[in-house]
C-alpha cells in the first residue's frame, strides 16, 4: 500500500512510484520494438506479471469474429498447459472485462458469472482483465491472477498503458506479417511464370502452384480443381496431408468449388468437419477451407483450394484476396503458356504443309520424270536397240537421282530448328542471353578451343568454322540441347545467384581440368550454378535421363552432382569428336 501523509506521498513512496513509472516506461517500448508477434505476446504477458506481481498472466488474441487466434501464458508450465486443451472463450467472468477500463475481482469465484475452473485447471482468486485494443478495435483480453493481498489502482494504471501499447504492438505485427505474406505470394506467382516462360512441362508447374500456395498460407493441404472429362471437375493435383485421399475426388456440381469457379468470388468456410452439407467424404478431416478461382479474362482455368486441419486458425480476408490474387496469375500464366503452345503446334502444321508442298513440286516431280528416263530405257532395250545409244539417257537419269537426293536432303535440313544453320558458338552466346529471363540475371558462358578461350567476339566468328568442322551438325544440336537443359534446371531449381556454362573443344593433348583426351578428341559441355544444390530426393528426372541418353548415343558420359568447393550443383556432359571429322581436320591443318 502507499502511504499518505498530509495528502502527499512520502519520499520513498515517490521514490517507487517513479521507479515503477520508468519500469512501465520501458516495457511499453519493449513491446513496440519488436514484429515478431509471438515474441510481442510473450515479453507483454511476462511484463505484466513483472510489474503487477501476478503469479499468472495471459493474452487472448481474437480474430475478426472474436475468436481466440493465440493464446499466450505465463506461470503455468507446458506440462500443465497441455493438459488444459484448449484457451478459454470470453465467456462467464472473462465475458465479463469490459471494453474500456479494467476488471478487477478479489476473489473472481464470487463473481455471478463463474462457471467453475475446467478439470486440472490451478484455483485462482485474485483477478484483473483487461481489453487489449486501439481506439474501438479490441485485438483481445489480458487475464491476471493470483497476486498476493490483490490488485492496486496502480496495477489498473499500469495494465490499461500496457494493453494500450500491447494493442499498437500486435497492429504493427499483423501488419507486417501480412505485407510478408503478400511479398511472399508475389515471389511465388513470379516464380510460376518464369518456369512457364523457360519451358516446363505444365504438370510441373500445376504441381509447383499447389506446393507454393501451401507453404505461404500456411495450410496443410493445397489442391487443383482442373476440368476432367466431360463436364466432370476434379481435383488433379493434390500436395500435403490426406493427398491419397483427395485426389481424383469428383467435385459435386452444386458444391462450393464449382460455385466458385461459376461466380468468380472466392470463399472462406470456418470448418468443414462442421459443415452440414459437405458431400465429399474425404475433406471431412478438414477445419477451414479456403477456395480461390483461378480466372484469366473471364475463363475459369480452376479452383485453388487451401485447406487447415480441425481446430486450426481460420483464413482471414487477407489470406482470400492475396490466394485469389495469386490464383489469378498462375490462370494468367497457364493460359498464356497454352495460347503459346497452339501457336506452336499451328505453326508446326504450316511447316508441314510446305514441307508437302516442296516434295511434290520438286522432289516427287523429279522423281517421276527419273521414272519414264527409266522407261524408256527399258522399252528401248527391249526392242534391241544399241547399248551406247542409252548411256546418254542412263546418265541423265543418274544425274536426276543426284538432285533428288539433294532437293530431299534440303527439304528433311529445314525441318531442323531454324538457328541449326547459325554457328555453335552463336548458337550457345544465343542460349545464354534467353536464359537472362529465367534465371533474372545473364550467366556466364566460356568457351575453350585446344586450352585457348575465346573472349571476344572476333575470336568467335574467327574460330567458328573451325568448331563447326570438328563438332558436326549432329553433336552441335546436342551441345546445345545439353546447355538449353542446364541453363532450364538451374532457372527452375537452383535458386543460384550466378551460373556458368563452359564448353570446351579439345583435339588432342590434355583438357583444361588435366583430364586426358580420348583419341579423335572430345567436346565437354559444364553447367555450374552456386543455388541450393541436389535436392535428397529427385521425383522428375526427364531432363537428366534425356542428357545420359544424349550422351550415350555419343558414347560419351554424363554425371549431375556438387562442385568441388561443395556448393551448388555441377553439370558435366561429354562426348567424343567423330573420328572421321577429326582426321579430316587434321588433314586440313597439314
């Protein structure tokens, strides 16, 4: 108690008053000095134990609706706590803290609202609640109990200014949690589209929209609602608990994932296992539901749908707009990378059709005049005409075939990418600079000719004829393939922040590395990135299966593995030089 002499305080009084002034000073800005929202809640329950002397304090954080989100303690050990279950609803003595102001009870079982202690629960007596809010937005209640010969008017002073900078501290933190959150779903949608724009498979990339859009919602189960057949929609790509269950499952036509695809809106639902009109028995398991359409220019691509097991924190508003935000890129970009896939395939169509059109004009016609050259021949064989007087026809029938085989050759050369016909070195300075867009930074490119590195552009185009001789059109296209794939892995994968690609042309001798070359020599092609290295587990390898199957049509070798400084990831490929382009090469030297 304080004592009072004369209406004043007395020296000591003032003396602790001041101190316990500059305690609660600094707790306040404690609490504001930190974003983190559980440790905000944690250093508030502990000072206001410190400063009141409570054995016991506890936060009750609502959301939205007034549901508890977090509930934070101190004095009860874990062991205790667990025991509890649950943290308590604002009902009976703790309905009762008022919006302004404070509670304070003796004794808070006199109260007429107590309803009793739940089984294990410690007997309290003495009690102060208080409303944690900012203006009229209350963002929960502090309980405290348990103070030896009960609460003070300073102690109602001292919570009322701590839940006052308590309620600032859990705005700024949830402030910030959601700008993370929304950084985060940006990241992810950028992400999507940049493995669509360097060419992954769409299955991958449906795949990757559903492991993303779990991990930043926090959820536990991420699913695709995409079109099935007919008029069936089904959830195709499933990612997190319950996945064997859920996928494949057919979505009622009156259920909220095809109401959502149907209106545009997305939809929140607090609990699914509480739902009396869920139809689908496998998301029972399920508390809260999240569902986003995935729409682009009005066309529903499909339904995101993010998923909390029983009993978790519901999906706030922003958790709905950021996810329909996200959905909506990731439809954007599918939709996109289809339009740009049938514009291939129509151009794939065009090039067949004058592909025809040049066998019948040249080489068929060609080929039918060769055939009545023949026919004549024969017919004048036949009646005995003079062999010398054929030879001319024989010869120009020979010399028809020739051109045939050349006209044929031409046409089946044009089905080749049209940058086949550009030197390799132009072709690989080319790979690298499309890859600037994948990765978001250019990679570097190094290639070496018998130990020499060509660093500039005159010393490409000098030795580009020389490469092209002793690789050949074949290995060439494969050289290329190998740093397309590479450069794709790394863009997809890697999370690298540099990237290099080295390619090295060696006849004889010794490679740079010190390795020996085989005889006729060799082209060994590098990809090395510094990102997060091979994962444990690899579920695709298409691309790595298609560079080892490259390789050993060369009889060369391909390995994927950590560079030697033991960071990152290293892409070897290698395969010998044609033995016949070897030699002519070298004769072409002497």
């Amino acid at each position: 108690m304080v004592s009072r002499v004369d209406g004043g305080k007395s020296g000591t009084d003032h003396h602790d008053s001041s101190l316990a002034a500059a305690d609660l000073l600094q707790a306040a800005l404690g609490l504001a000095s930190d974003l983190d929202l559980p440790t905000v809640l944690q250093r508030f329950v502990s000072a206001s134990a410190d400063l009141t002397g409570a054995r016991y304090a506890a936060i009750n954080v609502l959301d939205a609706r007034g549901r508890s989100t977090t509930f934070v303690h101190t004095g009860i050990d874990d062991r205790l706590a667990a025991m509890l279950g649950r943290p308590p609803h604002a009902i009976g003595v703790l309905g009762s803290i008022p919006p302004h102001g404070t509670l304070r009870l003796d004794d808070l079982m006199h109260h007429p609202t107590f309803k009793g202690f739940p089984p294990n629960h410690p007997p309290m007596g003495s009690f102060l609640g208080a409303a944690v809010r900012v203006r009229d937005r209350v963002f929960g209640y502090l309980y405290l109990s348990e103070k030896p010969g009960g609460f003070s008017d300073e102690d109602d002073e001292a919570v009322v200014t701590l839940a006052a900078a308590a309620a600032v501290a859990i705005q700024n933190a949830q402030v910030y949690a959601e700008s993370e959150r929304r950084e985060h779903w940006l990241r992810a949608g950028q992400e999507i589209t940049t493995m669509l724009l360097s060419g992954a498979e769409e299955e991958e990339v449906l795949a990757r929209i559903a492991s993303s859009s779990r991990q930043v919602a926090g959820a536990d189960t991420a699913a695709l609602v995409l079109p099935g057949v007919g008029d069936d929609w089904v959830m195709e790509i499933v990612d997190g608990l319950g996945a064997d269950q859920l996928i494949g499952t057919v979505m009622p036509p009156d259920g909220r994932a095809r109401t959502v695809l149907r209106d545009g809106n997305g939809l929140v639902v607090d609990s699914l296992s509480r739902a009396r009109a869920m139809r689908v028995d496998a998301m029972r398991q399920f508390g809260p539901a999240l569902y986003a359409p995935m729409q682009a220019d009005g066309r529903g691509v499909g339904v995101l749908v993010l998923l909390r097991r029983s009993g978790s924190a519901p999906f706030a508003p922003s958790d709905l707009a950021t996810a329909e935000s996200y959905a909506a890129q990731a439809a954007l970009a599918l939709v996109l990378a289809e339009a740009r896939h049938a514009q291939d395939v129509a151009a794939l169509l065009d090039e067949r059709e004058r592909i025809a059109r040049d066998l019948h004009d040249l080489a068929i016609q060609q080929l039918f005049a060769t055939g009545m050259q023949l026919e004549t021949v024969r017919r004048r064989a036949a009646r005995g005409v003079d062999p010398s007087e054929l030879t001319g026809i024989v010869e120009d029938a020979l010399d028809n075939v020739d051109s045939t085989v050349r006209q044929i050759r031409s046409i089946v050369h044009a089905l080749r990418d049209p940058d086949a016909r550009a030197p390799l070195a132009e072709r690989l300075r080319r790979e690298a600079s499309l890859a600037r867009t994948g990765l978001g930074f250019a990679p570097g490119l190094v290639i070496t000719v018998d130990g020499r590195v060509l660093d500039s552009d005159e010393a490409l185009e000098g030795d580009a004829g020389a490469i092209d001789d002793r690789t050949g059109e074949d290995l060439a296209d494969d050289v290329v393939a190998v740093v397309r794939e590479g450069l794709a892995n790394a863009a997809r994968h890697a999370r690298a922040t540099a990237v290099t690609v080295r390619v090295e042309v060696v006849e004889d001798g010794t490679r740079a590395d010190g390795g020996a070359v085989p005889p006729g020599g060799e082209v060994v092609v590098e990809v090395e990135d510094d990102g997060a290295g091979l994962p444990p587990e690899r579920d695709r390898r298409s691309g790595t299966d298609n560079l080892a199957a490259r390789a050993r049509r060369h009889g060369g070798s391909f390995s994927l593995g950590t560079p030697a400084e033991g960071r990152g990831t290293l892409l070897c490929w290698r395969a010998p030089l044609s033995p016949a382009r070897a030699t002519a090469h070298a004769s072409a030297l002497a």
